[in-house]
C-alpha cells in the first residue's frame, strides 16, 4: 500500500477538483513493471494473476496516471479486490535490520539483496529477500535461488561471493 492514498495538483480550487481512482493492483502492477522494472510474466506470477490481467490492469493503470498528469486530476488510491501477501510489509526489508550474523558477510549480503526485486514472495523458500540472501551469502541457497529473477542475476551474485576470496 501506497504511504498515502490521496495526491493532488496545485492550484485547483477544491470544488473544481476531479479525482481518478486507482486501485491497489493497479498500482502495484505499476510498481513491479514500471518501477521494479520486472517482466511481465514475473509480476504476474507474484501478484497470483495472469498475464492477461496483469496487462489489462497495467494499461488502465498507466492511462489514469498520464490522465492525471496532463489534465491536472488527483489521484486517489483505493478499492480494488485484493489480499496482502502475509509477508509483506516484512520487517527485515528496513536497511536496520540488514545486519547479520558474524558468520556471514553483511557486505555480501547487503549487495545480494540490491539485486533482488524486494517483493518478498516467498517463492524462493525463504520469508522474504533478505533471508534469502543472507541464504546465499553463506552458500547455504544457490546463486540463482531467487525464483523471480534469479538467471538473470546469477552471474552477479557469483561475483559478490568471490569477492575477497
Ligand atoms: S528472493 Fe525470494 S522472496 Fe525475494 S523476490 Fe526472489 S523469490 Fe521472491
């Protein structure tokens, strides 16, 4: 959820005001792809929907945010039909709570962990990112054991474990 669900524009008088509503998921579609900048089909697998509702929902979505922005509309968020993933917001995800056991590299750590999506799906086994990458700083997890993104980023993630090796 947004850290507030009401924007609007300067300079419109209140009783002028037109107000465009966004959903959760709608916003949270925008979140993945457009800010998190995952593919398609890995926002759709962690949000539980398909494709096709990712993209319908990904196109309203973007039309009421250009909307809002070239006629001067606010935007509320709310509505919606949706459940919070029960590990999400997970407490591990704030940068104060990164550190680590003595046994485990929190440098390694802390540089897996910005490769992540930070989504915490729990795909991966683990309860949130930053398990999973304190998992694979002290190879307990493999390289590639994010399921979202994990191809992807292995090549990375093997050099931050062999840093100062
Ligand atoms: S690391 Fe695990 S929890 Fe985080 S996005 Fe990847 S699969 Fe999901």
């Amino acid at each position: 959820m947004p850290l507030t669900p009401y924007f609007q524009p300067l300079g419109i008088p209140p009783n002028q005001m037109r107000t465009i509503n966004l959903t959760p998921e709608e916003l949270e579609v925008l979140r993945l792809v457009d800010l998190e900048g995952l593919y398609q089909e890995d926002a759709a697998a962690i949000m539980g929907i398909s494709r096709r509702t990712l993209w319908n929902d990904l196109k309203k979505a973007r039309k009421k945010v250009v909307n809002a922005l070239v006629n001067g509309y606010a935007i509320r968020i709310a509505g919606g039909n949706y459940a919070i993933h029960p590990s999400f917001p997970h407490p591990d995800i704030r940068p104060n709570r990164l550190s680590v056991s003595d046994e485990v590299d929190n440098e390694k750590v802390r540089k897996i962990f910005e490769l992540f999506p930070k989504t915490n799906c729990g795909a991966c086994g683990y309860s949130s990112c930053i398990e999973c990458a304190k998992a694979i700083a002290s190879r307990d997890a493999s390289p590639d054991a994010c399921r979202i993104i994990g191809s992807k980023i292995k090549d990375d993630v093997m050099k931050i474990l062999e840093e100062g090796r």
